[in-house]
C-alpha cells in the first residue's frame, strides 16, 4: 500500500490500525451498544453521537480498538440500529463487512421494563419478539408488553 | 358425534393437542371462530373421557370462581384433580423458582392450568413443562380462557360474534378481562364503543394495539347515548383497590349503575355480560331479564374449559 492510501484509509477509520467499526446506528444508540459490546479492555473506544449522515439524517458510529466482536454479537447489534453495518480492521486494512440483519427473536439481550414481568422476579430468562422493524420494536414474549428502541435497557 | 366434525375442526384439533393456551394472540380470527365451533359440541360431552388424566392445578394467588370451574370440567370428564390454592404452601414460598416448581408438578400431572400474580408467569410455566400447560390469569396480562369462555356466551346468545356492535363500560384502564375481550373482538372485525370516565380510560399500550389490529372502535363518557346502538354491553368492575385515593374511587365508582331504565331503550336482542363478581354496576333487577346473560358465563366457562382440556390432551369425543 502506498503511503497517501494509507493515509486515506487511516482517516476513513480514524486511525483505527486493529479493531471494529460499527456504522449507521441508530442516532443515539452507541452508548448502549458500547454498554452491550462492553469497552475494550486494551484499546480505546471511540463514539460519535449524532453524525451527520446522507443516508439517515443522523446517525451513531462506534470504533473499538484491538477487538473483533463475534458474530452472535452482530446480531445483537441490530437492536440499536436495524441498518447498521460492522466492519473489521486490521492493519488499516477493512477485511470484512458485515451488514447486521434483526432476527424474528431476540434471546438474552433485553431487559423487560414492565416491573411485574416474570422475567424480573424469577430466574426466567427474557426473550423478545419483533413486532416492527425501523423503528424497531419488540414484544416481551411473557408479559406481551411493547418496547421501542429507546426504552431498551440491557439485561 | 367425531364424523361430524368439519375439516377446519379437525385440523385445529390436531395443532392444539400437546400445545399450550397462554394467550388469545395465539390463535387466528379463523381458528377463533372454529374453536368456539368445537366447543358448541362439548355442550353434550358428558363421557369421562378424561378418565386416568390428571389436572394440575398451581394457583400462586387465589381464585376461587376459576379454580372451580377447572376442576368442574376434570371432573365431569372423569378426570381428577391436584394442586395448591395458595402461594405461601408451596414451594416458591420458599424461594423455588417457578420453572422448577413446574418441572417437578408435571411429573405429578398430565395438564398443568396456573394462575399467578406475575405477568408472563404462563410463558414461562409453559417453556419449562413439557406437557400443555394453560394460563389461568397471569397478573395484568391474559386470562385466555375468561376471553374464550366471552366470546363463547356471544356466539351461543346471538348465534354468531361477526357484525356485532359491542360496548364496554366501567373500568377499561385496569380490567383485564375487558382488555383481552377488546383486543380479541377487533382482531374479529367487531365494532367496539368504550364507555368510561375520563380517569379510567383504555390506556395507550391498547389503543395502539387495537389500531394494529385495524379496530374499529369509539370512545364516550355518555352510556345512555349509546346503548340503543348496540349488540352486547359488556359491564366490568371498578375495583376500589386500584385507586391511590379514595377520594378518586368515590368520585366514579357508582357513575355507570346499569338498571331496568339503563337497557329499556335498548335492540331487544341486547345481552348484558360481566366478568363476576359485580358490586354496583348491575342492578339485580335486570338479573331477571332475558337480556342478563351473565350468570351464563359461568356455566360457559366450564364448557369452554372441558374443551380446551380434552384438546390439548389429545382426547376428542
Ligand atoms: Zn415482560
């Protein structure tokens, strides 16, 4: 690679040389995406919050230095932004993209805001079906009370 | 009687044997329409069918009037009965998650009905068993089995649900019954008129779900203005314990007092429904109307019951 393409890619990822770009989440949901993906233990995390974007108005972007985050975390991932995509660095080189797709279920993720949900008293585990997509919501399948993206709150 | 069932009969049989009742979300408009069908034949079902089956019967919180009505259907179908009315004697007392409390009932059973103060306690009761559980009231959430047994009064009184305008009145932001009826009726393409004070009315989560449903409904303070319209008035309970102040319950709790003079303007195929137990909300005067249809639910209940516990079981007459 020559030095001016290296350059480019460097501030493409803002210098990111290993690690994972998680792009177009939906605006203002990288803090909780960071709380769920969890801050890298030897690297740095980088949010941008409310970016500008030509494809959605705003949008969130996370940068997580020296991780790749696993697969089953892409699909988590969809929550927070049904048009995200998750992209892996390694030497400023990006080796994959990934677009994130949002299952009909979502297991183990979500806690269920309803204070008289089962799922909150008992050691049954929460799991969450999809009754709409962008802008996402989902329907506790105990209690069958509804959550937007906003009112998503991480087990 | 068994060659006699319809194609769609049959069919829905051999889905719901083995399966579980949680919520009236389960089932379609269609498969609504043909389980009130199947009940309809179980009004003659008196065989003991269910001779050897055990019903298991876990009710984390009390309710005389369903535990009864269970245990009738087993009963009349030469089934038996076990169980606990009374959470502080069984073992979630002491600390027992409820996955395990089923694990170990369902050695004991070969059907599991539970009743419990916590929403979505079905779902889970369900997940852990392997054999078919049915939710008996699951805090604010379901009580499928109330819904069913509703809708079944409203088919067997005016032979059939389609096209029927029907009201609620009272108490539509707490009353569970009334919620699943609601959402069950406009998922059947029923026209719905919600009577209620301003302090009591269906609550967002609701309409939003009815008008995911495509409902067609209206909402009114005035009841008088009403009544002459409809098909069905269905009458709940404004439960004192659901107001912070006493003062607010005072204020409401006797604004809808259904009497002789209430329903005297009304189509004279009108029927009166509500839940039990009733305080103010009808006058028993009106018991004595060919329009009070609410001391039938109860007997519906345990048709609908019977039903449910031959099908899932796998057992038709
Ligand atoms: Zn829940």
């Amino acid at each position: 690679m020559t030095a001016d393409r290296r350059a480019t890619r460097q501030q493409r990822v803002a210098s990111l040389r290993h690690g994972t770009v998680v792009d177009h989440l939906s605006p203002g949901m990288a803090l909780k995406a960071l709380e769920m993906l969890g801050v890298p233990s030897e690297g740095a995390a980088l949010l941008g919050i409310h970016l500008t974007s030509e494809k959605m108005g705003r949008k969130d972007i996370l940068k997580l230095e020296n991780v790749e985050i696993s697969a089953e975390q892409i699909e988590k991932l969809a929550l927070f932004g049904p048009n995200a995509s998750v992209v892996f660095i390694r030497d400023y080189e990006v080796v994959r993209k990934v677009q994130v797709e949002l299952p009909d279920r979502i297991h183990g993720v979500l806690r269920c805001r309803n204070p008289s949900c089962i799922t909150n008293h008992d050691r049954v585990p929460t799991y969450f079906d999809v009754t709409q997509r962008a802008p996402t919501m989902v329907r506790c399948a105990h209690c069958e009370r509804r959550m937007g993206e906003h009112e998503f709150e991480l087990l | 009687m068994t060659e006699t069932w319809t194609d769609a009969e049959r069919e829905l049989a051999n889905r719901m044997r083995g399966a579980d009742i949680i919520s009236v979300r389960q089932f379609t408009a269609p498969d609504l329409g043909t389980l009130l069908q199947i009940v309809e034949r179980f009004e003659t079902v008196t065989s003991p069918v269910l001779q050897g089956k055990v019903l298991g019967a876990l009710f984390f919180e009390p309710s005389t009037r369903t535990r009864l009505s269970f245990e009738s259907a087993m009963v009349r179908l030469g089934g038996g009965c076990i169980g606990f009315a009374d959470a502080g004697i069984s073992s979630a007392a002491k600390g027992e998650s409820l996955p395990d409390t089923i694990r170990i009932v369902e050695s004991y059973c070969d059907i599991i009905v539970i009743r419990h103060p916590r929403e979505g306690a079905g779902r889970a009761a369900a997940d852990a068993a392997e054999k078919p559980v049915i939710n008996g009231g699951d805090g604010s959430n379901q009580h499928p089995t109330q819904t069913l047994l509703d809708l079944y009064t409203i088919r067997r009184r005016m032979g059939t649900v389609a096209g029927l305008r029907v009201g609620f009145v009272g108490d539509l932001k707490y009353g569970r019954a009334a919620h699943s009826l609601i959402e069950a009726l406009a998922m059947l393409g029923n026209e719905l008129v919600l009577v209620s004070p301003e302090s009591l009315r269906l609550p967002p989560r609701q309409r939003e779900d009815l008008d995911a449903l495509g409902g067609v409904w209206s909402e009114t303070p005035d009841l008088a203005s009403v009544v002459p319209g409809l098909d069905v008035l269905y009458v709940t309970r404004i439960q004192r314990e659901r107001f912070g102040d006493p003062l607010d319950y005072e204020r409401v709790k006797d604004v809808y007092q259904v009497d002789e003079a209430t329903i005297a303007p009304s189509r004279d195929g009108l029927i009166v429904m509500h839940p039990l137990p009733r305080v103010l909300e009808i006058h028993p005067s009106v018991d004595a109307s060919p329009k009070a249809a609410y001391f039938e639910q109860a007997a519906n209940g345990v048709t609908v019951r019977k039903t449910l516990l031959s099908l899932l079981l796998g057992v038709t007459p």
